[in-house]
C-alpha cells in the first residue's frame, strides 16, 4: 500500500486512484509484471525454455560469467547466507564511488537496472509529464509509463542510428516532458550517441525535466561515462548494470547513480536486503580492470567478424559499438526468428518499427559459427 504522504504527491501529480494503484504495482512488483524486466523482455523471443544445446543469443547476455576471483569471492559470501551482509552493500559502494570520483551518497544499490529504471519513471512523468524515447529503443522505461498513465513521446533514430536528441529535445515545445530516455549505446542497435549532444540536451531541456542515461553497456565502448555529469549536478540519472560484460545476468547487481535531491526521489520507491553473493561478485570485478578490458576486446573482435560477414553477404546491419546490433535480414522478422529458432539459434525479440530487422547478440566464437550458417539458411530459403 502507498503511504499517504505518497498518495498526495501522486495526487498533485496528476494521478487517479487507478493509476496510483498501478504505480505501486510497477514500484513494488515491476518484474513480476508481463514485460517488466530484462528477462521478460527477452523471452518476447521466445516460446518456452530454451535448449541446453541452443545458441543463446536473444538477451545481449555475455558469453563469460563472473571471473574466477568473483566466483570464489561469491561461494565464499554463500557459506555466509545466513546473514543479511548489508556491509557487503556498502563495500561495493565504496568501491564504486571510489571509481567514479563520486561520494557515496550519490548511488544506490539494485538488482539490476530494470528497476531503478522503473522508478525514474514514477519519479519524474506523471499523466501532466510525458517521457520522450527513441525508437527502436529499450522498451522498458515506455512500457513503465505507459502502464502508470504518463503520456510517451516516440522519436525515431537517426539515419546513423544515434538518438535525434534534437527532435526529442522540440517535442518538449507541445508536451510537457518530465524524462528523456536516452539508452547509450542503444538497444537494440549498438549504436552511439555523441556525447556532445547529449550535454547539448541537458543544457537545453525545459528547467525541471530530466535525463534518464542507461549505460548498461557503456563498458562495451570508447564512450565516456556519464558520471562527470553527476560530479556536476546535472539533472541526470544515469543506470548501470553488472548483467553485461560483467557476465552477471543471473546474479542481479546494478546501480542508479545522481545528484542526491534527485536520487532520493528515485529510491524513495526501494526496500529490502541486497543479495550478498551479487554484492560481492560484483566489488570483486570492479577491481579487475584487466578483465573487463579483455573481455571488451574479445567482444570487439568477434563483433567485427560478424559485420564482416554480413558485409560478404549483402546484409545491411546497424554500426554497433556493443554486444549485439541489428541486421537487415529482408525478411519478416518473425519469419526469420522461428527459422533460427528450428536450428535452434535464438535471435532477439521483433522491434515492430524495423519490421525485418534482427537483434543479435554477439556470443561465443562456437555460437557465432552456429548462427552465421543457420542465419544464411533462413533467410536464402525462399530465395
């Protein structure tokens, strides 16, 4: 139940007693919601379980799971579950502050990013504030607004497969904006925003909006990071994840990282225990730069061989700098997707807006092997 100094907030908000009941919903049960995480997201790809002996390349999950550091710091923390470990929270805070040149103060812990996710949107659109996204996009933060009545504004990506931060920015002129959603580099395409022009939208937003920065797989590219902008008091939230290269999709760890008036309107909605055996894999791989490193230029090289061989093929593909991209299979995307699946090679979920377009993750040089022949079959099939 909300509390009452919640539901007058929400009231003044624009919100019906409907809507609030939705919102507690999405605050207090988002994943367990019909598309409220990565998870549920993924399996929009997919009918059932999958195969132990499938390729598994449908959720940009990596191939690698947590370093061996982490995996004997994790059984460790596990010999120790019956204890809550709340220290263990707040030494991969520590950690990570320490990192970014940022008090403490300025993150909070989840499992994941689908949720703090969830309650930037609650925090900052309401049904008088809209939230502005790119399309294709990541369709969490839109689903969440949707659902709790806040309007969504949909702009489509540029021809180079950047946010138009430009278009986003003037829909602010006819609706009332309360969040841009800007995922960086994008899912489902890769593809980078400058960062230029994301400063560009900070500095020129209406004076109350925020901006939403996921950087779930920043750790993939060159980009800078965003937290600068949060050593500097910018409106921005920014999202990270350890569900990436950090091999940590099962294990749930993540972060929301922002100025403390801000942050504490994104975590008013959070209440319990963190996992100890997530709390610790993670510090663990925050201290193993090297690792990360190698598993960034391991990804690269296997992304450059699948846009070569696309390339050799006549395939058109999105420029990604991360683990997954989006291919031209000219083709209905469904079509293609349950073609592969037959192989059993699991592709992401259809994108509606790019109709024959296919989310591919980037696996395995096994895995990738496995796709490229059952690709080239699916879609030469009908000629």
């Amino acid at each position: 139940m909300l509390r009452r100094e919640t539901r007058d907030d929400l009231a003044l908000r624009g919100f019906t007693r409907r809507q609030m009941l939705r919102v507690a919903a999405l605050a207090s049960a988002g994943a367990a919601l019909p598309w409220g995480s990565e998870r549920a997201l993924a399996q929009l790809s997919s009918v059932g379980a999958i195969p132990d002996d499938a390729v598994r390349i449908n959720a940009n999950e990596f191939p690698e799971g947590p370093s061996e550091r982490a995996l004997a710091a994790l059984g460790d923390a596990a010999r120790r579950g019956n204890r809550y470990g709340y220290a263990e929270t707040e030494a991969l805070v520590a950690t990570a502050a320490k990192l970014e040149n940022l008090a403490p103060e300025h993150f909070s812990v989840y499992a994941g990013s689908s949720l703090p996710l969830h309650h930037a949107v609650i925090a900052f659109t309401s049904p008088k504030l809209a939230l502005v996204v790119a399309e294709p996009g990541y369709e969490a933060a839109a689903q969440a607004a949707a659902w709790i009545g806040a309007p969504v504004v949909r702009v489509p990506l540029r021809a180079d497969g950047a946010h138009d931060l430009p278009a986003m920015l003037a829909a602010a002129k006819t609706t009332p904006v309360g969040l841009f959603y800007v995922c960086n580099p994008n899912n489902p395409t890769g593809t980078v925003t400058p960062r230029a022009e994301i400063e560009a939208l900070i500095a020129a937003k209406p004076k109350d909006a925020v901006v939403l920065l996921d950087e779930a797989y920043i750790h993939f590219s060159d980009e800078p990071t965003g937290g600068d902008l949060v050593r500097a008091g910018k409106d921005v939230v920014l999202l990270r994840t350890f569900s990436k290269i950090f091999g940590m999709a099962g294990l749930r760890a993540g972060f929301a990282l922002a100025r403390k008036d801000l942050l504490a309107r994104v975590t008013g909605w959070s209440t319990g225990a963190m996992p100890v055996t997530s709390m610790v894999a993670a510090r663990t791989m925050l201290d193993e730069p090297d690792v990360i490193a190698a598993r960034k230029r391991g990804n690269a090289e296997r992304r450059s061989d699948l846009m070569h061989f696309f390339d050799a093929h006549g395939f058109r593909y999105t420029t990604s700098v991360a683990n997954h991209l989006m291919v031209d299979a000219r083709l209905p995307t469904r079509q293609v997707i349950d073609a592969l699946r037959a192989d059993k090679v699991y592709v992401g979920r259809p994108w509606p807006v790019w109709p024959t377009h296919v989310r591919v993750t980037v696996g395995a040089n096994p895995e990738m092997e496995r796709f490229k022949s059952a690709f080239l079959e699916a879609t030469t099939a009908k000629g």
